[in-house]
C-alpha cells in the first residue's frame, strides 16, 4: 500500500514499475526530438512531434493545460532556463535547447529533461553542458536509503558552483513526483549535507539541476513562464526520474537511448560526454 509521511508519498514496488514505463515513455519522446534536431528545425515543430508521439502511445502530455501552461513541452533555448513557450523561429547552429515534458500513463507522470547542442560552441559552453550533467548524476548517487534530502542538493552545488563557479538557480526546483506531477519534497540543487528529512525507500523524486554560466540570478519575462538568465549567459538543464533504494538509487528513466540517438545525429555535438 502507498504510504505517507511528513506529506511525502511512498510508491510500491508495483506503482514505481508502472512510474518507470511513463519516464521512459518520456526518454522515447526525447529520442524522437534527437532524430530530427538540427538547424533550421523550430522549437514549435518539436511541440508537435512530442504531442503526437505521446498520444501515440496511449498518454496525455501532462505540461499542457498544467496550471495554464499552453504548450506540450517547454522548450528552453540559450539563455533561458525553464518554461521556454515553443516558437517559430528556426533554431541556428551552436544553439543551446532544453527540452522539458511530462507524461501521464496509467495514472501515474514521468517527467524529465535533456539539453541538446546543435553544431559547434565555445569550449565555456561545452563544459557547462557536461559539469550540469555530472552533477545531477552526482546528485543522484546520494538518493539512497539513510541519506538526507540536503545530501542531494548538496552534491549538485557541490560540483556546479564551488568547484565551477557556475550559477546554481535558486528560484526553481526539483521535486516527488507520482500520482500529480508536482509532490513533496521540493529538491534544491543547493543545500547542507545532512540537512532535510531521511530518505526512505521507493520515494521518487525528479532531480533536475539548472545551471548558469554566470549569474545564479533569474528574471521571468512578461507571458508569466519563460525564465531567463538575469546577465542572458547560457543555462542547462537536465532532469532524471529517480527512486530511492537501499544502497543504489533506481533511476527510471533512461538517458541511453537519447544519447545514442544524439550521437547517431550529425547535426548535434556529443563531445562533452
């Protein structure tokens, strides 16, 4: 049975199978967007492709209709961090996209994020992409049983902003996730280790660190939802559905497929891995 503590939602065995084949639905939809990104493609066709390919497959686009939010997907290019309103402008070579999108199947929301390079960038931009990378799989590894929400957090700041210089947004966060697309607890990308509640098993969380390359400071712009850098330098994002296990974290959705299909694209630069 589903458990509850502190307003947080303990999934079965049973319910976290059923979460991980919506986050992986997620990656497959992701995988699509790597098949055919390159410039000259818009970040409206992308909305199109995700809403299609998800109906497809059974499910709902959960972003769409969310709280007003008008678009399938976000999709966040250079400068801004989150919430990008899909447009019609034709995408250029050494852009910086975020695509962002959540699904519900069988009731239950996967919900994460890829940040994709379209040709060549600076050597700056290059490793900004990796670090944010590195760092929410660092951030990942300390969502085990017996560990402290801050230890995540933590770790993301850790190897972002104190070992890079970057800016770690402070406005936006990660967060559970499950039967509702936002759940306790909210995730930091900054924090104390040992600080917050104890982790505790089959607890699932969308882990998403947003990193700047300057300032850590946002503004929002006038539709109420893009977030941009404050000083317009680029940000990256990128967002895992995980489950905490004893030991090892459980993540559930699966970047495999999205990096083959990016490495397969010629029009995309993988050379950060």
């Amino acid at each position: 049975m589903t458990r509850r503590d502190n307003m947080m939602i303990y999934k079965t065995d049973a319910e976290v199978a059923l979460m991980k084949e919506a986050a992986v639905l997620v990656s497959k939809t992701l995988t699509e967007v790597a098949k055919i990104l390159k410039p000259g493609v818009t970040t409206m066709q992308i909305d199109k492709l995700c809403d299609e390919y998800v109906r497809d497959n059974k499910a709902i686009p959960s972003f769409l209709n969310y709280n007003g939010y008008p678009y399938s997907v976000c999709a966040s290019v250079n400068e801004v961090v989150v919430h990008g309103f899909p447009n019609n402008v034709a995408l250029k070579e050494g852009d910086i996209v975020s695509i962002d999108m959540g699904v519900i199947l069988n009731g239950w929301h996967g919900d994460h994020a890829y940040t994709f390079i379209l040709g060549e960038v600076s050597d700056a931009i290059m490793q900004l992409v990796r670090v944010t990378k590195e760092s929410l799989y660092k951030g990942i590894e300390k969502a085990i049983v017996g560990n402290r929400l801050g230890d995540i957090c933590y770790a993301i700041q850790e190897h972002t902003e104190k070992k890079y210089g970057y800016g770690v947004v402070r406005e936006l966060v990660g967060h559970g996730l499950g039967r509702s697309l936002h759940e306790d607890p909210q995730v930091p990308n900054y924090g104390k280790r040992g600080n917050g509640p104890m982790l505790k098993e089959n607890l699932v969380l969308a882990i998403e660190p947003m990193i700047n390359l300057g300032t850590k400071d946002v503004v929002t712009e006038s539709d109420g939802w893009t977030v941009r850098t404050k000083d317009h330098r680029t940000s990256v994002h990128f967002e895992h559905d995980v489950c905490v296990k004893k030991n090892k974290a459980l993540i559930l959705s699966d970047y495999s497929i999205i990096e083959a299909a990016e490495k397969a694209n010629t029009n995309l630069n993988s050379k950060y891995y």
